[in-house]
DNA sequence: CTATAACTGAAAAATTTTTTCAATAACGAA
DNA sequence: TTCGTTATTGAAAAAATTTTTCAGTTATAG
C-alpha cells in the first residue's frame, strides 16, 4: 500500500473499526486509479482482491468509508451513484470529472465566499454546506 | 395557472409533445410549493389532482420536464433523488436548499470564472458544465 | 368529428439497496 | 501464541426503486 493511502488503517482503528479484507478491497480498488466507480462495478473488481467479496458488503463499506471521508460519492458521474476515493486532506473539497472516463480531480479553492455571503444576506438561509461538480473532458479523452 | 408557469405547454408542444392532465398535475405539485420531492411523494400530491395518475407515469414525465429543463434534480435534499420546478429562465441554475424542509431557492450568479478557468489551465480538462448546490437552512427552520 | 399517433395505467420485470441472521475473522488480553 | 469477545461478513430474502411491455385511452391536427 503507497504512502499517500497509508492512513486509512488508523482512521478506521480510531473509530472502533476494524481494518479488513474487504475494506482494504474495496479501498485499493478506489485508490487504483482516479476514477468513479458505481458499487456493482466496484464489487466487481475487489473481487479480484478478496475472491468471497459479496455485494452487501462492498455497501456497507462504502457507507462507512464515506461517512469516514475516505471515499466520496459522485452524483454527475457514471448514473449518479458512483463512489472515488478521497485523495486530498481538504475538508472542503469539490471535484473535476470527465464525462467521457469518469476520472476525478479534487479541488478545494472555488472562491464561492463572496456568492455564499451573498446568499445568506439576500435569502436568510445559513449557510452549512456547499458542494460543487464540474464536468467536462479530460486531456485523454479530448 | 400562474403567468410564471405559462410557458410550460408551449414548451411541450414546440417539441411535439402533449399537454396531458397527467403532466399538468405534476407540474402544478411542483409548481405549488419551492421545495424538492421524491417521484413518491410528487405522485402522491399529483394523485389529488388527477385522480387515476399512476407512479410510473410520474417517472416518465419527470424525465420528459427535466429533459425540457422545466424541473430539475436535486441530489442533496430529500435522499439524492428529488425533483423541484424550473422558477427561473437562467440556462445557468444551482440551488440553494434548506435541509430541513427541502426548500429550494434558485441562483445563477456564482462567481465560478476564475476558478472554472484555473481548472482548466491546471489539469487540461475542457469544462463543459458545473452543479453547484448550497445546503443550509430556510429562515423558518432555523 | 375523425384519424392517428402520443400517451397512459397496470402488471410484470429488472435493478438497486437494505435487512436478517448464522458463521467468520479481527484484535486485545492473557 | 492462543483465547474470548465482538465487529464484521456473505447469503438469502425482503424492500424499495426504476424500467419495460402492451393494450386501451386521449390529445390534437385536419
């Protein structure tokens, strides 16, 4: 395992989790490429990893792993209910994907503070959250 | 029916589509309240309306208006899969929505150029489209 | 009013996601 | 290392969601 998804064991240990074949499964094929996959495709793949792998679990785990901000979901994607892993510490983060391949790049500077000021003032609504998509091509698939 | 939502069966018949009760009574529902619904809960109010609408009729006619941008998807109020009416003529719409009640107010002006175009110049992905909602809370659920 | 083509509802099928539960595996303590 | 506890797993079943099929209905142009 590289050193940039090393951290994951201790996060989940910290938790009260523990760390498993499918978690470490589902988690490398997340980390093999940056790319969104949906849970059917991901299951496929992990099994590659871990043989027994059942469907079920590859939920349950991406349901934790995103609660953990391990993993990440990807609404503009593949169908709308597709999963990437989170490669960046950022906790505000948005991401760039490819319409063509489903590939991922994060970003967190998005400059919104003004427009998100904005908001509150014109609509009352606080502000909690904000998540942002772009879509678009990557250099490969132009 | 309100002068906001007249233009929606001209719309309809530009493309060669019909004006039923069954879209109507959607888009009233939709029209009715700002707030986004799951095709459940859209096919319940409706059914006040016309009577006999049935729920797949509801999923088929919510593609057909959001293929005609006359309502949109909402991924993160109610559950990922909430639909809310088109208010504004903006090909440009992103949303303001309260977590509470699934209020949802539109705005266009994001102040996303820069970011979207330093995006560009730092991955060489071509940018073709961006989804941005805000989560937060509505001046009466606060 | 009529013809025609779009549209609808119901049933069934397909897909996706969650629940249940007995068996298994991870991990701290000894 | 071994053991005991407890989280976790996989399979089956259930539940929920979405799509397909098709015969009957309805909107609309003429």
């Amino acid at each position: 395992m590289s050193a940039l998804t090393a951290g994951w064991e201790g996060r989940l240990k910290e938790q009260g989790y523990r760390v498993t074949k499918p978690r470490r499964a589902v988690l490398e094929v997340l980390w093999a490429e940056p790319i969104c996959l949906t849970p059917e495709e991901i299951h496929r793949r992990a099994r590659q990893r871990h043989r027994t792998l059942g469907l079920v679990t590859v939920y349950r785990t991406l349901a934790l792993l995103e609660q953990l901000s391990l993993v990440q979901r990807v609404h503009t994607g593949a169908g709308c209910h597709s999963f990437a892993a989170v490669r960046s510490n950022e906790s505000h983060r948005h991401q760039l994907i490819c319409r063509t391949c489903g590939r991922v790049e994060e970003f967190s500077d998005c400059e919104l503070d003004n427009t998100l000021h904005g908001l509150h003032e014109r609509t009352g609504f606080s502000i909690e959250a904000h998540h942002l998509e772009v879509v678009g091509r990557c250099p490969q698939c132009q």
